[in-house]
C-alpha cells in the first residue's frame, strides 16, 4: 500500500482484509498503550529473597524484573481472598 496523507475507513478495512500493508496509513508517533505508562518505583528485598528470584529468573531464562512484574501482575490479578 502507497503512503497516502488521508485513507478512507472502508479502504483501510479492505486493504487490512487483503492481508496488504496498511502501516503507511498509520500516523504512530503519538501512539499510547493505554494503562501501560511505566512509573519507576525502588524496592528494598532482604538479599536471601534476591538469590531466590535470580535463581528462579535464571531456571525459566528471563530476567529478575521481568519475574517480579509478572508475579505481582499475577497477584493483583487474583480475585481477593486468595
């Protein structure tokens, strides 16, 4: 698909439909994830508690930030009570 200033909705849809490459009629530089902006925070862990989580990061290959996001993400995700 050519670079176009203006695509109709209906000729977006068509082309997207036709497996054809609509990203020239996407103006991404103000694009937002919404809820997804990133405040940083510190934390202070007992150092036993830093092996655990390196060891554990280490056994499924992602990095120690990346397992205490998804672990409190899971956590906060849970209905409460449990």
């Amino acid at each position: 698909m050519k670079r176009s200033s203006k695509i109709s909705s209906t000729e977006f849809d068509l082309a997207f439909d036709t497996a054809k490459d609509v990203s020239g009629a996407l103006d991404t530089g103000k694009a937002r994830r919404p809820l997804r902006e990133q405040r940083r925070v510190n934390v202070d862990f007992p150092a036993w508690m830093i092996e655990s989580l390196d060891r554990e990061a280490g056994r499924l290959g992602v990095t120690r930030q990346s397992i205490i996001k998804v672990w409190i993400a899971e956590r906060l995700a849970a209905p409460a009570g449990t």
